[in-house]
C-alpha cells in the first residue's frame, strides 16, 4: 500500500518509516525539516521536503495513499510557549490540512501523534484517556485541538482516524542537537563527555518513558485495526511504568560507565511531578502493550549514541 507519513524525517517519523518500508509499502514522507534531518529518510522512500501549513502541498503528497500516519508538528513545548501561533499553525492548521487533504483523496486510515501533555498533569494517576483534559501549553491545546479535529471528521465525514497519546518517547535517532532535544539525549551526551547536567528540583519528578520499538509496534497495530473498532478513537501509549530523573541518571551512569556530575536547580515552573498512563484500552482493544523494559530501551539508545557522529561544525 502507499502510506504518508508526515514528519518522517523526525525521530519517531524516520522509524515508522523503515517500519513500513519493511512491510513492502510505498513510502512517501513530507517534512519540512525544521526539527528533521533529510538523513534520516531512507533513499527507498519518496521525499517531498515541504510544509503541512500549504494545502496544496499536502494534496499532492496525500494523493493515492491508503494510509496517513501525521507526526509533523512543532513538538516543543518551551517554543510554544514562546511563539504560540507558530505551533498552532504547524499543529492545528497543519492537522486540518491533512485530514482535509486526505478526506478529499479517500485515504482509508490517518493516525495522528498526539501527547499526554493533554492531561496537564493534574489527573489521576495511572490516568485513563477519559481523565480531564487541562492542557497548560500551547503546544498541548493544539494537540487537543488535533485529537478533536481527528473526531469530528471521522463522525461528519466518515474518514477513518486514530489519535495516539504518547508519553515520552525515547530511542535511536533521537539527537541531543536536535532543536529542543529531550531529556534522555541531553543527558546522555552530557554523562559520556563527562560534562555536568542538570536537574530542576529534587529529581523525583517522573515520567512514563516509551521506546521507540513499542510505538512502532502501537502504529502497525492500529493501522491495521478495523475502522470500527478504532475509528474516531484516542489511546494512551506509554512504557507502563514512571521512571524518576534520578533512576534514569542511575541507568545511564551504569551503562555508560561513567559517575555523572549532578547539579540540581531551582524546579521549573509548571513542571509535571508525576506521569503515569492507564495503557489498559490499547491492551483490552487493540492487543497492544510496551514490550521493551525501560532498561532494555535504555541500553539500545545508549549503543546507538555511542556510534553517532555530531555532524561537522555542529
Ligand atoms: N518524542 C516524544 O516524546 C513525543 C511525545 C508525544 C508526542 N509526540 C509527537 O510525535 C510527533 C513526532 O515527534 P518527534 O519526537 O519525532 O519530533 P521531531 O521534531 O523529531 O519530528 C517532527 C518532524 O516534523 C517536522 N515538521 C515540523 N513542522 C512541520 C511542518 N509544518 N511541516 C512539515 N513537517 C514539519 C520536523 O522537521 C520533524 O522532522 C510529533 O507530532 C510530536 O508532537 C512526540
């Protein structure tokens, strides 16, 4: 089948791009390689380097697909909150022109990447995808704005979509010189240059860390799941169990063989003490749950950073 995936120079876009590849699909990836990197798409998958916010660019990248996985998206939090119409046109209209695009061209399933940062960190916790939703970012209303946009056009328009809330996700690719890179690569790179890190408050804080290898698994799944069973629906994708900054500094130290240099800081305004999915709807209707041990996942980042080069004068 012919499957675009948005954002697949990305982190998470460039695996589920190999992924599909290996099913013997026809890829197509569109990305405008703000956070991206042309590298990471494959020479057998057809680049079209461009952005979600043009509308006729997305048609034409959507035409013939059968499938659409959308990552695209400005996925930092801390730019939202700086430049808030610039997530919301990259999230929100970019959103509504795939699903436009790929309503007009008949597409038979979008899946969309969204995030627990909807929660807002005030549900319960393991929290279900029926806790209150308070996002507290930009980037966060706009992948709610997403999750509804994905709804209502499966109800008025009968297209088949599946939004899919991550939490944390980790793994290979994932650059600590990518534009407002995450916590697991920042560290790494950190520890083994045996530079300091640092850590806002008392490092308790955690999150329910997920490897790249179950997402990937997550997205096959739900692509191939019945419309009427997914469609119109959201699901919680997580590792399955909080991991504290200061058990993840633990991990890296042991693996990586090296004592990091902990400086913690003032804790950081709004940040989320707890992060715990309830991952039970992905089990009981998609037969889906994390296979990779946070350690094991840990293990397999560590092994791909160590055989990364930081590009030339980067
Ligand atoms: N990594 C995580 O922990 C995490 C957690 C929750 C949700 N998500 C979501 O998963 C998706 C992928 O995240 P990632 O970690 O791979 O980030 P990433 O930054 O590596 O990938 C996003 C990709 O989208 C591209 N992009 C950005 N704006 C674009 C636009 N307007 N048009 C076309 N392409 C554009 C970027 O160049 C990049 O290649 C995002 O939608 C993100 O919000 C990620």
């Amino acid at each position: 089948m012919r499957v675009l995936i948005t954002g697949g120079a990305g982190f998470v876009g460039s695996h589920l791009v190999r992924d599909r590849l290996e099913l013997g699909d026809n890829v197509v990836v569109l990305d405008d390689l703000s956070t991206g990197f042309a590298d990471n798409v494959p020479d057998d998958a057809e680049f079209i380097e461009g952005s979600v916010v043009d509308l006729d660019v997305v048609r034409k990248a959507v035409a013939n697909a059968d499938l659409v996985l959308h990552l695209a998206a400005s996925r930092a939090v801390l730019r939202s909150v700086h430049d808030p119409i610039q997530t919301d046109r990259a999230n929100t209209l970019g959103t509504l022109n795939v699903l436009t695009a790929a309503r007009d061209a008949d597409v038979g399933k979008v899946v969309l990447a969204s995030s627990s940062s909807v929660y807002g960190g005030v549900a319960p916790v393991p929290t279900p995808e029926v806790a209150p939703l308070t996002p507290k970012s930009p980037y966060a209303v706009s992948k709610l704005a997403m999750e509804h946009y994905a709804r209502v056009y499966f109800e008025l328009y009968g297209l088949e979509t599946v939004a899919l809330r991550y939490f944390n996700i980790f793994g290979p690719r994932q650059r600590p010189d990518s534009a407002y890179a995450a916590v697991i690569p920042i560290f790494t790179e950190a520890i083994a240059a045996g530079r300091s890190i640092q850590i806002h408050g008392d490092g308790e804080q955690s999150r329910d860390f997920t490897f790249i290898g179950d997402i990937v698994a997550a997205n096959r799944i739900v692509a191939a799941a019945a419309g009427a069973i997914v469609g119109g629906k959201v699901y919680n994708v997580a590792g399955g169990r909080p991991v504290t900054l200061n058990e993840l500094v633990t991990g890296l130290e042991s693996i990586l063989g090296v004592e990091a240099q902990r400086e913690f800081t003032e804790p950081r305004a709004g940040d989320i003490r707890l992060s715990f999915a309830d991952t039970r709807a992905a089990a009981v209707e998609l037969g889906w749950r994390a296979q990779i041990p946070f350690e094991d996942g840990l293990a397999r980042t560590v092994e791909w950073f160590r055989g990364w080069q930081p590009p030339a004068g980067g």
